[in-house]
C-alpha cells in the first residue's frame, strides 16, 4: 500500500495524507519525544512524508527539527530532500496592530531554527482580525522573505474568498490554503473553492474527522452534554449543531458504516477519503498523536470511493446545511459561539 503523492509547485511535492502536530503540542497530555520522532519516521517511511506543524504549537516545529536530523542519520539526504514541512505563521490578536517586517522576519527564523532547517518549504499565514488591516503588510513581507529565499511556497490559513481575492490582487501567488473543509463543513464550497482553483491554489483540508465525530466510536452513541472532553471535540460539536443536529450526524454516521462495509475499512478513512475527491483538494491534514492508527491513515489516499458511495453521502448531506457564512467567518467572531471558545494569543501563552 502506498500514499498518493500530489505537486504543488515545481520542487513542491507531498503526500496527500499529511501528519498534522498540532496533537503533539502538549494540550493532548505529556508528549515522550523520543517516542514522537520515532512515530514520524514511521510516518516518513510508510510514505506519509509531508508534516503540518505552527509557530503556536509549543515544541512541535523543534520536535520535528529533531525527527529531520534523525531521518537525515538513518536514510540519507534523499529520503530528507522528499520530507516537506508546512508550518503557519500566526501573530497574537493583542500584536496584531503592531507587528512590523522585522517581528515577522524574526518569527520565520525562529521557524527555520527550531526546524533545523535552510529554509521554510511552506508558510501559512493566518490572521485573526480583518478590522486591523495590516495583514496586506504580512503578506507583502513574506512574499519578500519568499524572494529572499528564506520560504519558498508563501501561502494562506482560514482567509474567506473576499480576503484571499485581495491578496490575489495584490500580486502575491499563494501555493495553497489551509481551511476547515469536511462532510459536515463544507463552507468552502460556497466560494473559496471556486476561486481557488481558477487562481492555482490548493486546498489542504484540517477537521475532516470532526476532532474524531466522524468515527466508528460515535456511532450509536447519545448527543454529549457539556462540558465536552476537550476544546477540539467542543468545537466540532458546534459544527454538528450547525449542520442539522445529533439525530442528522448518526444517520450520516451510519451511512458512512455501510460504505465502509463494503471497502472494508474504517468510518473516518471514508470521511477522509471523501474529501480527497472534493475539487481542488491537495491533501487532508490528519491529527495523529502517535502512529496507532498509521495504517488507517495510509489507506486514505488509496481508498477508491464509487459514484454510488459518493450519492450516499450526498444524499444525507442535502438534508443538512452548510454553517453560515465564508470559510472561518464564525470563528472570527470572537463573541459568537465558534469564536468564544478559541485561544487568540498562543505566542504569548507558550
């Protein structure tokens, strides 16, 4: 078995499983780091060769500076030269109105030290507040940093088709856009799909599994009362309140039971695997705090879903509706239910 690769730019290839780290932060419980670069060489070496890291997440990037220099030592500069990185550059709301070329710069370095790296295969940048318009400055300054050499794909976390159109005006070329997208959120099919693909930029999809909703544990299972286990699991509960409520979910859960009968597999491999056949999708983004679940994750990509398995899902999804607004315009709001529950200032926090 093997993970389907995908280029995104000249230079640029990754798998289209991505090891995400956010789970390696620490808000998951303890992390043993020996144990963690060993479970990402186990990832490298069954062909899930891309990771997703952030300068937010407290020890992730040098954590996966550490995994490279052991890849590095074990299978040569070959084997390191197709590891890609994709970290995301994300400045605290309270400096927002204060951040200038060379606090970013700084930031950047720091990336490219903690990652042990020459440069920055790929930044996204997210921004939390339109109102404090100098995210056009951030951008104009990574393109720069990117033309210095220090990045060498500039792209985008979270920004809505209105933003991203205006980056896009700006002359800036952004390799890709990291959004929420899932079978329960599928608020860039509204607009940021469209104008992705008619401007080359690919999606990279975070939630496809819901914070794990969308698995075989939930199946059956009565609606949760607060307070939920984690903030990732109260997040993604919001989603399905959105999409049509606990009664909705369980009739697509099992939906998604009998597709994954009949490929003989698992409920999130099939919710995955459904977002890999979504127009513009480059890859999924999948949430492994250790390599338990690897084979699954590997099998994503080669899961062949049929027409039939794809009406199915189509189906329960017409009876549901897409959350409001453009991508990520109900966690902007800070006093909404979405945007409540966010942390805004993980810089200053870690």
């Amino acid at each position: 078995m093997t993970v389907s690769r995908i280029t995104l730019r000249p230079g640029h290839e990754i798998s289209r499983v991505i090891r995400g780290g956010w789970q390696l932060a620490g808000g998951h419980g303890p992390v043993d780091r020996a144990a963690a670069v060993e479970d990402m060489i186990a990832f490298a070496d069954a062909g899930i060769t891309t990771f997703d890291c952030a300068d937010i997440y407290t020890g992730v990037e040098e954590l996966i500076g550490a995994f490279r220099m052991a890849y590095l030592k074990c299978s040569g500069t070959e084997a390191l030269a197709r590891i890609k990185v994709h970290t995301k550059l994300v400045p605290d709301l309270a400096r927002l109105a204060t951040v200038d070329k060379d606090y970013i710069r700084s930031i950047v370095d720091t990336s490219i030290h903690r990652l042990r790296a020459e440069r920055l295969d790929l930044v996204q940048f997210h921004w939390w507040d339109y109102d404090v318009p100098r995210y056009m400055d951030v951008v104009g300054w990574l393109n720069d940093l990117r033309l210095e050499g220090k990045i060498a794909n500039a792209s985008g976390t979270n920004f809505d088709s209105v933003k991203t159109a205006e980056i896009l005006a700006a002359g800036v070329p952004l390799t890709s856009m990291q959004v929420q997208y899932s079978l329960l959120d599928a608020r860039p099919e509204r607009h940021l799909a469209k104008l992705a693909m008619a401007n080359d930029i690919w999606l990279l999809c975070y939630g496809t599994v819901a914070g794990g909703f969308l698995g075989d544990r939930w199946l059956g299972q009565t609606e949760p009362k607060e307070p939920l286990e984690n903030r990732s699991l109260t997040k993604y509960k919001l989603i399905i309140d959105d999409f049509g409520g606990w009664d909705l979910f369980q009739a697509l859960l099992q939906t998604l039971r009998q597709i994954a009968n009949r490929h003989q597999t698992d409920i999130a491999t099939v919710a995955s695997a459904a977002m890999l056949d979504r127009p513009g999708v480059a890859a999924v983004i999948v949430g492994a705090r250790n390599r338990s679940h690897l084979a699954r994750n590997v099998a994503i990509s080669e899961l062949r879903l049929t027409e039939a398995d794809l009406a199915e899902i189509a189906a329960i999804q017409a009876q549901g509706h897409i959350p409001e607004g453009d991508t990520y315009t109900l966690e902007r709001d800070r006093h909404g239910r979405h945007g409540s529950i966010m942390k805004y200032n993980l810089n200053s926090e870690s």
